[in-house]
C-alpha cells in the first residue's frame, strides 16, 4: 500500500480512504521525531555497547596499557573517562536544545578535568568502569529519546565550537555518541587490535 492510501474491504468492494493531508503530515513528523531522536540514542548505546564488548575482553595487562606516547592515561582510566562524562554530555546537549548558550566550558577546563579523573582513577577496576559505563550510557540515550525534533534542531552558542551556533544534535553527534568510537579507536591502536 503506497502514497498513503489505505485499501479497506466493505462487502463486496474495495473502497480507498486516504488521511487528510494534515493528518499525513503529522503522522511523519512525528515519525521523524521519534526516529532521529531513537537513532541517535541508539547509536549512544552502541558505541558503548561496542567499546564495553571490547573493553570486557581485556587482559589486566592490557587494562593498564597506556592509551598513547602522549596520552599516558590507561586503557581502564579512559574507559572509565567515557563512562564518567556522559551526563556532562548530555547536560551541555540539553542546554543547547532548550535555547542556553553554553559559553564557560573551555578545552582548557576539559584537560584539567581529565587530569583530575586520571588522578582519581588510576586504580579503577574493569568492573567498576563497565558497570559505570553502561548505567550512563544507558541514562544518557534516555535523555535523547525524550528530546523533540524542534529541541533536536535549536542551536545556541556553544564555546568549545569556539562560539558558533550549533545544533543539540551536533552536541549529541560530536560528544556523546562519537566519545565510545573515538576511543575505542585509539584504546585499539595502542593495542594493536
């Protein structure tokens, strides 16, 4: 059945009993809203899915690998860090989709908090992080799902964009959702896997 044409059976015949075409209209926008809202909260959860399957699989050895040269946090403490920021993510999305400006938060403040949770969490145990790790994704993708197309569409000046007015999926896309694949990337390479 095409075009938005419902066929129904009356006694012998067939009769064709089309929507209006605001009703139409509005059954796709919602649809679009309830779907780009559930692909990007799905998306959140496969990535951390992803790198949580990964992470599972890892030797104590490979837990406490350096991530890089540069980058001497360990392949737990960024797991860790993943699981640790989405709720910050999602925090500066939500702020965007409700029209705020997100104008205090610096890549100058991001390294220091990084600094400070590597400080804090040398030590941490695969379980701890895999449990964090689902328990916020799972919490963010919830926040997402909630989010309207119009919310999903409202930019607002956000500073680590270095003030350009960009979109609450663009913040969703760029840090929540790209952060697990991101790392998973770079905890692969210093693994050789």
């Amino acid at each position: 059945m095409g075009g938005g044409t419902t066929t129904m059976k009356t006694s012998a015949k067939a009769r064709k009993v089309t929507p209006g075409k605001a009703k139409v209209q509005e059954i796709r926008t919602r649809r679009a809203a309830v779907s780009r809202a559930e692909s990007l909260a799905s998306r959140i959860e496969a990535g951390a899915a992803g790198l949580a399957a990964f992470a599972e699989g890892l030797s104590e050895e490979e837990w406490r690998t350096p991530v890089s040269p540069t980058d001497h946090r360990s392949v737990g403490v960024v797991v860790h860090h993943v699981a640790t920021v989405y709720p910050i993510e999602i925090q500066l999305a939500q702020a965007i989709a409700d029209g705020n400006p997100v104008t205090d938060v610096t890549w100058e403040a991001v390294a220091q908090l990084n600094g400070r949770h590597a400080q804090e969490q040398a030590e941490v145990t695969k379980a701890a992080a895999l449990k964090l790790l689902r328990k916020n994704s799972k919490d963010a993708a919830a926040v997402v799902r909630a989010l309207t197309d119009e919310q999903l569409d409202t930019a607002a000046s956000f500073s680590l964009c270095f003030g350009a007015p960009v979109t609450a999926q663009f913040v969703i896309e760029d840090h929540a959702l790209r952060h697990s694949w991101h790392h998973l990337a770079k905890i692969r390479k210093a693994l050789s896997r």
